[in-house]
C-alpha cells in the first residue's frame, strides 16, 4: 500500500543515513571513574563488523538470537546495531529479570548467544546452564575471568572479530545488501501482566519506519543531548534512542537509576524519554518541601502555579511564549518558583518525552510551565511502539495526541481501540493461536485498550479492557481513572482497585515511605517510621491516607469513589511478583494475592 512517507526500508540504512550527518560528531557516552567517556558515529560503524563477525567465529548464522542482558551502556546498543548489520536476530532481556524469567526467554526464543554486563547477571545465568538447551556462549562486558570455556570477554570477542574480518571472503556490506525490510530485527518479550510474555518478532522495516514515522510527528530538534535512563530493553527507550541516533543525538546513558538526578545536573540534557513515574516523584517532594516551608513561600508557589496554568492553556501548549502582563507575571513566577525547577533537570531541557502509563495532567501542566515540555504518547511493543503522540504545535494533556503518519486507528463499539500501520509486528513466536487472537484477517491489531478520539482527533486512554469493573449495580468503571485520582495525593505510590461485581470499590494501598517519614516528623509529637512495616503499623498513617481519600475522590461519581482500603503489607517488587521488568503493575496477581484482606473488607 501506498505511504504518506518514502521511508527508509532496513535499520543499516537508518545508520548509514545517520552517519552522513558528520562521523566525527559523539554518539555515546557514558562515565568511567567519574569521568564522561565517548563513543563517535565513526568509532560505533567500526566496532561494529567486530562485533558481527565475532559473533560469526561463535558459530552464529543468520536468523540466529542473541540476547542481550545489561543496564543501558554503549556495547548493549552497539551489539544491537550489529546484530542489525548482520542478520542476527537480537533479543533484549531486562537487568531487572529473575532467574526463572532469563531461562524462559532465552529457551522460547533459542537465544545461541547472551551478552550479560556485569558478575551480577552472569551469577543469574551459570545455575541455569544445564536448562538453556540452545544457549552455546556467554559473553561478559565487564572485565571479568572465568575459567568456562563457554563464557567469553568483550574484548576476545571483539579480536576474534577482528581476525575473522580480515581473512573473511565476505565483507559487512556484503551482508547488509542481503537483509530485506520484512527481515526479523528483534522478537521482544512483552512484560506479561497476565500468563507468560510473548515474543513479539518485529521486522527491519517496523523499527525503521518507527522511528522515521515518530520523528516527523513529533518534530525533534537534531544534534541535541539525551539522556537515557529507561531501559533499553523496554521498546520505548529503545526506539527513542534508535530515533536519536538517526538525527544525530549525543546520548548519555546515565549510571543509574538513583544517579540520574545528578546526572542530569552533569550532562544538561535537551530531552530525555520518561515514564510518569518519575515525573510524580519529583512533584512530589516538590510538594512536600513547599508544604513544609513558610506561609508567605506558600502562598509565593501556589500563586506561581495558578499563573503557569493560565501561561500553559493560553501559551505553552500551543508553543508559544505569553505578551503583556500576563508576560509580566510569568516572568516573575520563574524568577521565584519555576527556574528552581528547571536547574534540577540541568537548565538546558527542551522537553521530556512521557510514556507507558497515563500522566496526570497537573503533572503535566506543572513541569511545562517550569520550562520542562511534557509530550506524552502512545504505544505498544506491538506496534514498534509508537503510534500516538502530542507533538510541538500542540499539546492537550489527558490525551496521547494524533496519530503518526502512515498509522490508522479504529475505535470500536465496546470502545477498544484497534490499529494498524508499517509498525505492526508480523506476530508472536511460535504462537499462532495468539496472533490469531490479536490481528484480524483485515490487519488491525487489537490493543486490548479502551479509548476514543476527541473532537480534536486527539486519542484519549481511559484503560485496559480487561480491567475494566462492573459493580454489581450496573456501573461500569475504569479503575485506572480512580487510581489516578488517589496516586495523586503525595503520601501514595501505588494503589490497586477492586470491585468487579461488588456493592463498592476498595483499593489496596502502596503508601510511599520517603514523604510520610517526613510528615511523621513533623507531627507533634513526632512519628518514627524506620522501616516500611512501621508504617504499616501505624494508625496515624492509616488515618492520613483516609483523610488524604477523602480529598482526592470529590471529583469521582459516588460510585467510583473507595469505601475502604487496606494499606499491602510490603511494596510491590519484580522479585515479589506484584511487578513486571517494566514495572506495570500485575492487577489479577495482587488481588489473587491479597484475596483474604479484599473479603474482609467487604465484611465490613
């Protein structure tokens, strides 16, 4: 069919197209001993074929998998880039996965080769040698000896490579002219809130036409630094980086998750991809100092707030900078409130890129008057992920913007939302009744998400189809509107309704430890909470968080609003399988979990 984009077809046209930008420019960069290290668009197209042919000295053929089983650093992406190059079908695995996670995925996808990062995901890996039927090599980034013969450094590899390339008949552009749009680039295991992931096989023209298709949309400013923190095993970041990389980015893989606040003060980063979670965090120790501050620094930030609201529905969505007095006034709020908050992302941001679950929209509007755009959008692994997306004509927060050129969307009667595009996978391995069940015969790919488009063409979320309840009156409800509602109040992190086929709702509560420590201490007397049991414990925090639902629940119908909860008595974890590796929350397993507490509520 006909596009609205001439697109280029395979990932190696997307890096050779890339390197026409300048090869001496910096493209990776990470720290080493305190100290920031780089990689140029050049010196990645040159480690490349090491990689590639390397990988061919371990016995690797075409079509053959490699997993791939680190943090975010240079070598997972250069390792990408060379499987790409090379027809070698790369199959990311998150740092964060167990044991019994890493052997079902690289036993489903028959992963020949794993690259791991560090002792820590080796140690995941040797207890499980017997039971990885296809896996033949391991081979550890880090400078690490052991004396298997099947795990291998970095650096051998890359010297086999070496020699091999040079008495190769067959040069790297030799077999990049052999790879084909609908070649298989990746099979990337969904996070499985529900049953086991499923390999999703994208092909070399999904990612291509992905990132090429999202960068038109939303319109990224080229040649500007990045810094990457999500994981890039997660399609999201992945993408992003791929995107980045195509219009010349410098990306900063941060060190770590809990580094990346003074990360971002080193690096001063343009843009970055995030999740909401982040966002929520950081609004909510902002809360938590204002609220802890002066009566007269108060009254300055909620003054502040009301005039960056009125500057972001007038102005900032629309990006564009206020006139007059309102200008004026603007300017003073960022004089007294908003710069603060700027420097903490480094003072040089142009806006963050928010995806994988719903931002609130006064998060949103927050950060963007503060000067920190907030683009939020839309996707799943299926779709390569991309497929909706705010971009920088304009923003309305509550949606996920337009669709991408080239991406259709259909909203059907029950309110799912399908789709389809160049982006959609070709589908599951080696599951064919689920690819059956998840694209029709006319190629529309059901989300299983429920939504529909605004008057403005703007799609708007409001949950998953499978979540959504039926009270025992008739009421149909989407918990992750009432959710939203009460992870609003700082002293929560998560919660988890309940209430299909029931005379009411309750919630399981997450409260987060860091904000009511510091409400405990400004009690009178002061509370103590040491550790997350204490705080379980406690009925000053369990009245807290009934007052604190109380206020978050006005605007919710009587009938989406809590009649009881009861506070989990640890945190959702991915060890403790309340979490994915992308850290979604698994409803049916929490409330299976917490079955006898969910009745005793119900008792009342």
């Amino acid at each position: 069919m006909p596009y609205q984009l001439n697109y280029l077809k395979t990932m190696p046209d997307i890096f050779a197209d890339a390197l026409l930008g300048g090869p001496t420019r910096k493209l990776y960069n990470y720290k080493v001993n305190g100290e920031w290290k780089s990689y140029t668009y050049q010196n990645v197209y040159d480690i490349i074929p090491l990689i590639g042919f390397g990988l061919h000295t371990l016995g690797l053929k075409k079509k053959d998998k490699v997993g791939i089983l680190s943090e975010n650093r240079p070598e997972w992406s250069m390792t990408d880039w060379a499987c790409a190059h090379f027809g070698f079908v790369s199959v990311p695995i998150y740092q964060t996965s167990i044991p019994s996670q890493i052997k079902y995925i690289i036993n489903h996808s028959e992963c020949r080769v794993v690259i791991v990062s560090s002792k820590e995901q080796m140690l995941k890996l040797i207890p499980l040698k017997n039971k990885l039927k296809s896996l033949k090599y391991v081979v550890v980034l880090n400078d690490i000896k052991y004396d298997d013969n099947w795990i291998i450094s970095f650096d051998e590899l890359l010297a086999k490579g070496d020699t091999e390339r040079e008495k190769s008949k067959v040069s790297m552009q030799d077999i990049v002219a052999k790879i084909k749009p609908d070649s298989l680039w990746s099979i990337i295991y969904t996070s499985g809130t529900s049953g086991v992931p499923k390999g999703v096989m994208i092909s070399h023209f999904n990612i291509a036409s992905n990132v090429q298709h999202t960068q038109t949309h939303v319109g990224i400013a080229n040649n500007k630094r990045w810094l990457s923190f999500l994981p890039l095993s997660h399609s999201f970041e992945r993408v992003s980086s791929l995107f980045g990389t195509w219009i010349g980015a410098k990306i900063y893989y941060a060190e770590s998750i809990a580094k990346v606040s003074e990360n971002m003060k080193e690096v001063k980063p343009h843009y970055m991809t995030t999740v909401p979670r982040l966002l929520d965090k950081i609004y909510a120790i902002i809360l938590e100092r204002v609220s802890g501050g002066s009566a007269t620094k108060q009254k300055i930030f909620h003054w502040a707030q009301r005039i960056g609201h009125e500057v972001v529905q007038k102005n900032l969505v629309y990006n564009k900078q206020p006139t007059g007095i309102l200008a004026t006034k603007y300017s003073w709020a960022k004089s007294l409130v908003f710069n603060k908050i700027y420097a903490i992302f480094g003072g040089k941001f142009i806006a963050c890129i928010s995806g994988g679950a719903p931002l609130s929209e006064e998060v949103g509007e927050f950060f963007t008057a503060a000067g920190i755009r907030v683009i939020e959008g839309y996707g799943l692994t299926e779709m390569s992920p991309i497929t909706h997306s705010n971009d920088n004509k304009r923003i309305k927060f509550g949606t996920v913007g337009k669709a991408l050129p080239d991406v259709e969307t259909k909203i059907m009667e029950d309110g799912e939302i399908f789709l389809r595009g160049p982006n959609r996978m070709e589908k599951y391995y080696k599951d064919p009744e689920g690819t059956a069940e998840a694209i029709d015969k006319d190629g529309w790919f059901h989300t299983g998400d429920i939504g529909y488009i605004d008057e403005d063409g703007y799609l708007r979320i409001t949950d998953r189809k499978k979540n959504l309840i039926v009270t025992a009156g008739g009421k149909n409800i989407a918990p992750a509107m009432v959710e939203r509602a009460i992870t609003s109040s700082k002293y929560v992190e998560q919660a988890v309704v309940v209430g299909d086929r029931r005379k009411f709702l309750v919630v399981i509560l997450v409260p987060l430890l860091e904000t009511i420590v510091k409400w405990g201490k400004m009690q009178k007397p002061s509370l103590e909470f040491a550790t997350y049991e204490d705080m379980v414990k406690s009925k000053d925090v369990e009245k807290l968080l009934k007052d604190e639902l109380a206020d978050n629940q006005q605007e919710l119908a009587r009938y989406e609003q809590i009649k009881y909860f009861f506070i989990a008595p640890q945190p959702f974890t991915i060890e403790t399988g309340e979490l994915t590796a992308s850290m979604k929350v698994k409803r049916n397993e929490i409330i299976e979990r917490y079955s006898v507490e969910i009745e005793e509520l119900y008792k009342n």
